[in-house]
C-alpha cells in the first residue's frame, strides 16, 4: 500500500470520503477510483511526544501490511489515532482496526470480525 504524503491528499479524504471510528481510531475512507490503495496516519501531539506517535504509526502501518490482501483495492485510508490509542497496545490497536474495516464494508470477503 503506497502512503499519502500531503496535505490536499489528507484533505481530499477527510472532505470526500466517509468516516467510521471507535475508542481508539477514525478511519476516514474514500475510494479512488484507481487499483491502488494510500493509506494515511494522522497522530497529533495530543497522543504524546514524538517517540510515542512514531510507535502508533509504525504499529498501524505494521497492521495494514499484515492484512493488506483482505483489503478492496483502490482505496485511500487515513488512521487517525484518539487519545485512548496510546495506551493500547498492538493487539488492541489491531483488532480495533480490523472491525472498523469490517464495519465499513471494505474488506474483500466481507467477514465481520
């Protein structure tokens, strides 16, 4: 999965697409119209100092790699982490994005988690 990179990308999802969220994520969805799928991370300061958000981006993109092929295809995702995100631990990270996959209908087999 490539990455978004600048800000009128983020923009162009957090505006266009929909959203889906729960205690420790929001994921905000837009289908590009492309084969490729973008994945985005947006982790404020709010969650801690750069260290802590380097490790919440390293953990989701970890995530996305690990199930990318039960993903559909030409998608543009941004993660955005909540508060609660920082204590969390992979696992719980995971399977909180997981369902809000599910959730969104975007996974290919369409199983619920």
């Amino acid at each position: 999965m490539k990455s978004l990179r600048k800000s009128h990308e983020f923009k162009n999802v957090y505006n266009n697409g929909r959203s889906i969220a729960d205690r420790y994520l929001v994921l905000y969805v837009w289908e590009n119209k492309t084969q490729d799928s973008y994945l985005g991370i947006s982790c404020s300061k709010k969650i801690g100092n750069s260290v802590v958000r380097h490790h919440f981006a390293r953990l989701i993109r970890e995530i996305v790699r690990l199930h990318e092929q039960m993903f559909n295809s030409g998608l543009n995702i941004v993660v955005v982490a909540r508060s609660a995100s920082k204590d969390a631990d992979y696992h719980t990270l995971e399977d909180s994005f997981l369902k809000l996959m599910a959730r969104a209908h975007l996974m290919q087999n369409s199983e619920q988690v």
